[in-house]
C-alpha cells in the first residue's frame, strides 16, 4: 500500500486548491446553487443541441454564447478585492441579462434584418456592441489583457487604421456597419466556425471528460503514476508529469489539469525536496502539455480538423509523437533537478503498476469508445 505519510492532508489540499479560485466568488451560496443550476442546465441544453435539434446554427452558437456569459459573468467578478461586493454582483446579473437579451434580439430580429436589406437600425448597433463588448470583458476577466487587445487591435485595422499603412498590410477598411455585421449576424464573426466547433466537439468532449473524472478516472491516474514513477529518485516530479499526461488525455484542459493534479503533486514534490518555484513550473508546464495529449486535446484538434479537413482521428495519431516527446523533456528537467537539488525518496511501498492497472481497466474503455467512434 501506498505510504500514507506521503498523502497530503486536506488542508493542504484545500490551501493549494484555493488558490486556483481566488477570482471566483464564495461568499454568496445562493449564487453557487444558481450557477450550478445553470451548468446543469446548459448541459443538458448542449446534449439536445448535438443530438435531436434542428436549429440554425448561428442560433446555437448564440445561445452558447450567451449561456456561458451568464455563468462567467456570475462567477468572476471584474477584479479580485470586488469577489464580496454586491454591487459588483448585481453590475455582473446585468451583463448576464444582457447576454441573454442579445440572443433574445439575434433570434427574433434577424429576419428583420434581412427584410430591410441588411441596414442597421438604432436597437441593431446597440445589441451588437454590447455582445462585443461583454465577450471582450469576460475575456478579459477569464484569461487577461492580451487577448482582448488584440481584438480591439484587429477590429480598429479593419475599420479605422488600416488605410493609413503602406505596403503589403494597407487595408481600404470596412464601414463599421459591415464589421458589427459580420460579427454578430454573419457565420464569420463571434457565432462562426469556432463557435460551432466550440459548442459541439469541445464541449462535448470537455463535458465526458468531466464525468470521467468524477467517477474516479482521476483519482486511478494518479494512482496509476504513482505506482510508475512514485519509488524513483524525484519521482513525484514524474508522477506530476505523468498524472498530467494521462488526465490531460481525458480533460484536454490545462486549468482543469493544474487543478486535479496539482492539489496533490505540489505538496508531493515540495515534501522530497524539490523547490516550490520549480514545483509549480513543473505542474504549470506538465498541466499545460495536457492538450497536446490526444484523443481530447481541447479546442485544437477539431480547430485543425475543421479548417483543414483532415479527419479527427488521424490529427491525434499524429499527434501523439510530438505530445510524448514534449512530456519527456518535461521529466528531463525533473531528472536533472532532482540530482541537483538532493531530493530525496519519499514513496517507499507503492502497489505494482499491473495491480493498479488492473484495478481500473475500466475506465479506459469511455477513452477507446470515444476514439473508435
């Protein structure tokens, strides 16, 4: 059996994990319940949408949108100090209702729209900004600064800039009708390709691996690599890579990853001696490689299968050699750490690999389910 000394306790767990929701909002339990309501809901409503729906897609991809923003909006305040605030909280149901009253708006002005020869009114400007404007912020609250800067960066080139530069990226420019438009009425813009791909494939497979997880997939990784790398010199860095590896294959998601497998892996390679700095690199980068691992691999792979109609299944055959090399130069790095900084041993009686395996067979037939079909 498994040292138990080597377990970290619940607080430590608790501790670590906090850290990954310090943005998110706590206090209010009512609101949890809501957005959890909500979740529930939009899973199901996504499962309909893959399986008896008949409705246009742009519709979908809307509705995706705007459920989302709603749980987004809810969860993540716009700053950190403001997680308690209730007047942050009541900003935020606002930008929630006003997701929703943009679909609302796509949904029964779009034939509108059309009959009047595809020219704006005054309601068709405001709601059309305002879903740019909501998907630029919870952008920005969710994953930072970059990625909406470079939205505004592109959207102002196409309408305001772009004719004032010379050579290869002069651009004539687009009436700022034409943009919002192409944004929120056309398959090119925020309710496209991506979204389509993004409420179908992605979530979908986000959503499966989220059931596998929860039904002890997650815990039997862990014990799957501790079992394979657990007893080496510096092993819990490989059971940090390796847990990583194998729960990225059903996650397909870095957040997702860092989080089911750093509660544990960062006190493990604390306690044998490798430095928290390095600890948390080596989580972060082995968490991060997660979507490099098929069959899941996020949003990437059915991204490349649909722009390139090359099929799915062989995108992650041929992924699956850059994602091991990637993986190993992970655990190089820990090797090398490992006999510079003296760690030490830690686990001293771990099961066999084949007992472990043999344990949870089980949950590798979803993972090859999935991939035959």
């Amino acid at each position: 059996m498994t040292n138990t000394s080597s377990q970290p306790s619940t607080q430590e767990k608790d501790s670590d994990l906090s850290q990954f929701e310090l943005t998110q909002r706590t206090d209010f339990p009512l609101l949890t319940r809501v957005v959890t309501v909500i979740g529930i809901l939009l899973s199901l409503v996504h499962i309909w949408f893959n399986t008896l729906a008949t409705l246009p897609e742009l519709w979908v991809s809307a509705a995706h949108f705007a459920g989302f923003s709603v749980m987004c909006a809810l969860t993540y305040p716009a700053a950190a100090k403001w997680r308690t605030s209730r007047f942050a909280l009541a900003i935020d149901i606002g930008i929630a209702v006003a997701a929703v009253a943009c679909l609302v708006y796509l949904i029964l002005g779009e034939d509108a729209l059309y009959e009047r020869g595809v020219k704006f009114v005054t309601s068709d400007w405001v709601f059309s900004i305002i879903a740019i404007l909501i998907a630029l912020e919870l952008i920005r609250r969710t994953m930072g600064w970059f990625i909406p800067c470079l939205i505004v960066v592109a959207l102002t080139y196409v309408i305001w800039w772009g004719s004032w530069i010379d050579g290869i990226f002069a651009f004539p420019g687009l009436s700022a009708e034409t943009v919002l438009y192409r944004a929120f009425y056309s398959s090119d813009g925020m309710f496209g390709p991506i979204s389509r791909i993004s409420w179908s494939y992605v979530f979908m497979f986000i959503l499966f691996g989220a059931f596998l997880v929860k039904s002890g997939a997650g815990d039997y990784i862990i014990d799957l690599s501790r079992a394979a790398a657990g007893r080496v010199i510096g092993g819990p860095g490989f059971v940090a890579v390796l847990g990583s590896g194998l729960m990225g294959s059903v996650s397909g998601s870095s957040v997702a990853n860092t989080v089911s497998t750093g509660v544990i892996t960062i006190p493990m390679m604390k306690k044998a001696g490798f430095p928290a700095r390095f600890a948390a690199g080596v989580e972060a980068a082995a968490s991060t490689g997660g979507q490099l691992m098929p069959p899941v691999m996020g949003a990437g792979a059915f991204i490349m299968a649909s722009y390139t109609q090359i099929p799915y299944v062989e995108i992650i055959a041929v992924s699956f050699a850059p994602a091991l090399i990637y993986f190993l130069s992970v655990a190089f790095f820990v090797r090398i750490e490992a006999k510079r900084s003296g760690v030490h041993q830690v686990e001293t009686d771990t099961p066999s690999v084949f007992s472990v395996f043999i344990s949870g067979w089980h949950f590798l037939i979803p993972l090859a389910v999935l991939v035959a079909c």
